[in-house]
C-alpha cells in the first residue's frame, strides 16, 4: 500500500500537469499543489493560491494566505511544518486576460476531486476552510449543505464522523468589518481555536 507522502507527491504531480480548466491553464504561472505534514492534525483551505504562492516553486497553495491569518491563530504559522497541511480549493491562481479574479464554480468543481483526495490521504482532524465562498463550496460538497450558521463571520463547528470543520472569514473578509465587529471576531476565533486545538 502506497504511503500518505507518496500519494500526496502523485497528487502534485497530477494537479501540476492538470489542463481541465482551459482559462486557467492558458493565465497560470505554474498550478500550486498543498504542502505540509502528510498526516497533518489540520489542513487549511484557501481559496486559491497567491501570485507569491504561484511564483514561488517550494511554496504551496495558500501559503501566503496562511502566513496573512496567523495574526488571527497564531498556532497556524507556528506549527506550520508541524501539524499543518496547507492547501488551496482551486489550484491555480484565477485570471482572465491576466486579470485577478474570483474563481468560478466550474473551476471549483474541478479542483474539487484534488482537495478530496488531499484530505482522505492526509486523515485530518481539523479542516480550517478560509473564505465564505470557499467554505460554503466545501461544506457543500461534503455534507451536501451549506447552513448559513456554519459560514462566516458565524462560528460554528461543524462534525463528522471524521473530522472537524472550522469556517473562517478571509482577511479581505475580516477587513470590512467594522472595528469592533472585527475586534470580536478575532476573539472568538481565537477562544474556539483554543477548544479545537488551534
């Protein structure tokens, strides 16, 4: 039987080579597979990687944005190489006409199959998605429901018979709050993060 670094290396290899999605393949730099610990108490999601992510050749998907949500759980970018598996939903940084953009569902779908097999390889016990429209995708395809109480700037846990989910708000997210809705947040993430063992 193949082993979780192994097969995680197959799976970057296979998102490096991936042409599913014609516009992303023809605006990308490089697709941007996960890194981390193989069998990582909590793997992070981010919606895509950076264009620091893309540029980069040892960073992995999300990366940057892991290193911008430490201020928020300071025990993400600690533990990084510890107990954390870094990945993004989409796997490539989303242009069109070298424009930034959001991604879409069609490329979400796509991806999906990567992040799936990323985390039935890695066996998590935590999976910290990051950004409403990726943690409403994710929740989605895992429990066949997005509950609005589970998507930021709610906090809820979600469980399974496998694992947990936590929900955060992106930084673009956190920055239009107002301070002291954001004030709040930051403390309750930080409180549930302490319970989740964050």
């Amino acid at each position: 039987m193949e082993d979780a670094a192994a097969k995680l290396a197959g799976l970057a290899a296979d998102v490096g080579s991936c042409t599913r999605c014609a516009e992303l393949v023809s605006g990308r730099v490089r697709a941007v597979a996960g890194r981390g610990r193989p069998h990582a108490h909590v793997l992070v999601v981010a919606p895509h990687p950076s264009e620091t992510d893309e540029a980069d050749e040892r960073a992995a998907a999300g990366a940057s944005l892991l290193v911008e949500m430490a201020e928020l759980v300071p025990r993400l970018a600690q533990d990084a190489d510890a107990s954390v598996y870094v990945t993004a939903l989409v796997k490539c940084v989303p242009r069109s006409e070298r424009s930034l953009r959001e991604p879409l569902e069609s490329e979400r779908d796509a991806c999906f199959a990567y992040l799936s097999a990323e985390i039935s390889t890695i066996t998590p016990h935590l999976l910290v998605t990051i950004g409403r429209e990726t943690s409403a995708f994710v929740l989605q395809r895992l429990f066949g429901r997005a509950d609005e109480s589970a998507l930021p700037p709610a906090l809820r846990v979600v469980e399974s018979p496998s694992f947990r989910v936590l929900a955060l708000a992106s930084p673009a997210e956190m920055a239009a709050m107002t301070g002291r809705e954001r004030d709040r947040y930051v403390e309750q993430v930080r409180a549930l993060a302490g319970r989740s063992g964050l």
